[in-house]
C-alpha cells in the first residue's frame, strides 16, 4: 500500500520503520495538517498527531476519501463529526485509544472482571491508574477512558473522574515519568483482599504493529471500524 503518515513523532518512526518491513510504501510523512494535492495516490493514512491537531487533519483526509486510522487521543468531543464525515465520503475511519494486541485483550478481560466484580460492589472498592512519559499531553490517557467506560457498561458505575470519589464513580489517577510506555491498572480492594489486572507496555513495538495490521485491514473498506473488528474480538 502507498501510506500517508500524519505525525512524524517516535510513533509515527516505529510505524514507519514496521510498514517498511511489511513491504508497503510511506510515501507522505509529516507533522502537519495534509494538503488536499498531497494525498493523491494514498491507499491509507495513519494519523498519531496531537490532540489539537487531530480534528482537522482527520478532516481533510476524509473529506479527500482516504481510509484513515487514528492513534490520537483527546479529541473525541469531535468524533460523532468525523464519523458522520467518513460515511458521507464513502470512505473508512478506525479510532482506537490503543492498538496494542495485549491492551485489546485486556479491554475484554477488564470488562468480564467487571461483570463479575458487580455483584460485590458493597465489598470492593475499585480504583484505575495509568502511568505513561513525560511527553503524554493528555491525561488520563485515552486507554484509562476507554478501560473505564468498559467497566460503566457493566456495572452500576455511572461515570469516572480524577477529581471525585464517590460509590458512583471510578477514580483515575494519571501518573507522568520519564521513558514510561504505558502501564494500565484495574484494582478492586477490600479489607481482607485485593484483586488487581494490569497491562504493562515494554515498548512502542506493540502499539506500532497494531497500527500497521488495522491500516492493512481497513484497506478498500467502508464504515467506522474498531480493533475488535480487526481483531475479530466481537
């Protein structure tokens, strides 16, 4: 495939460097918004940019038909938008907090734990914490979020927050240090006990091929996509 590369940080380098030994072409790689004559001949993009930057460049992508997957978190005020927009241009959108194959895994698993866990809310408390660099801007990370809303489709919780505490919410904590790439911790604690599942990255490796087998599989689709359909979990 001829691959357009938006945002060209240390993940857009790890992709590149796997899209590479894959065979396909990076035949666009920038850090900025793409311009409309810059994207003929793309089969997909791979957007992993900044949060602020995000909406507009998923924007000119799909409104020039591209197929484009997202890496980007903290811009999903605008999501319903840009999905509206994929569908109108005939073209496909994958948004994943995490491409990671492990962290997929652990997504599933988190929300069978919950399943499980809600029967004993009067015993548990449960609490979820994400250690990422330095460098992450947005906190908590989009992966929290999305482990988080997980375990609110299959509990009694209605919401979560850095801030409150209360029987109703999941309290986050976000930790930022140096050369971290990412840790992700659900606990249920009680007096007598503490349940705990954790995902722990070791390096960008696994988020970058993630990446790579959704742009491979979104080829010459159309709809709005998930890695559970990638990876078939549904």
């Amino acid at each position: 495939m001829n691959i357009a590369l938006i945002g060209y940080g240390r993940m857009g380098k790890a992709i590149e460097e796997i899209l590479v030994q894959r065979g396909h072409d990076v035949v666009l790689k920038i850090s900025r918004t793409p311009l409309p004559e810059e994207l003929k001949n793309i089969d997909v993009a791979i957007e992993f940019s900044k949060p602020e930057y995000a909406f507009e460049n998923l924007k000119v992508l799909l409104e020039n038909k591209i197929a484009t997957i997202c890496g980007t978190t903290g811009w999903l005020d605008n999501q319903e938008a840009i999905n509206k927009l994929a569908i109108s241009n005939n073209t496909a959108f994958l948004y994943a907090s995490n491409f990671s194959l492990g962290v997929n895994l652990f997504f599933e698993l988190n929300q069978v734990l919950a399943r499980m866990m809600n029967k004993y809310r009067n015993e548990y408390q449960i609490n979820l914490e994400e250690i990422h660099h330095t460098q992450k801007l947005d906190a908590p990370s989009g992966t929290a979020i999305t482990i988080a809303e997980g375990i609110i489709e299959n509990t009694t919780y209605n919401t979560w927050s850095m801030e409150e505490n209360s029987e109703e919410i999941i309290p986050i904590e976000a930790k930022r240090i140096e050369n971290v790439p990412g840790t992700h911790i659900v606990q249920y604690t009680s007096d007598v006990d503490t349940i705990e599942i954790s995902h722990t990255a070791h390096s960008r490796k696994g988020f970058a091929l993630g990446a790579v087998i959704a742009a491979e599989w979104i080829w010459n689709k159309e709809g709005i996509f998930t890695m559970k359909d990638v990876l078939e979990l549904n």
